[in-house]
C-alpha cells in the first residue's frame, strides 16, 4: 500500500450526491455527501485538492468552470476558479 492507501470506489447520483466507499467491496457508502453546489449537467470529479492525502468530490461545469470541495461532508464548494472551453472533457491527476 503507497503513503496514502488505495483508491476506493463510489459513484454520483443525480440530481447531486455522491456516494463513496472506503473499500472495493459491496455494502453500504461510508459517505453520503449532498453536493449543493451541483446543478443539471455537472460531470463529477474527484481529486486531492487540497494536498492532504484525502481524495474529495467537485464538479466541472461547461464552459470551463470548477466547482471543488476539500471534505467528505455535505455542503458548498470551497475552492472555485475557471479553466477550460465549451466542449473540453475533464481530467484530473498529478501532473509533476
């Protein structure tokens, strides 16, 4: 296992929660966050934004806006910024 752990799963539910496990096993979300900063047509995104080890949920919103959240828990965004163009795809990752 790396510094952080493993990656885990979990999946976006329409209108705006996500549900997230801390194992790659069925059974129950550990989290169950409702994402109020989400609207119609969001693609979910998930990264460490913050750069404390911990994997949290965003959205990218077309033309080229980001929506992010640095806890596992119910609320607002608290990191937004714009880049990208109609069209673009997100990606996410650690580039360096």
């Amino acid at each position: 296992m790396g510094q952080y752990g493993i990656t885990t799963i979990g999946v976006f539910r329409a209108p705006n929660s996500f549900f997230l496990r801390n194992s790659n096993t069925s059974g129950n979300a550990d989290y169950n966050i409702s994402a109020s900063f989400v609207q119609s047509g969001d693609v979910p995104v998930v990264g460490d934004w913050d750069g404390d080890g911990v994997t949290t949920i965003g959205v990218y919103r077309s033309p080229g806006f980001w929506f992010l959240r640095n806890t596992n828990t119910s609320g607002s965004y608290d990191i937004t910024f714009s880049f990208g163009s109609a069209g673009d795809k997100p990606l996410v990752g650690r580039w360096q």
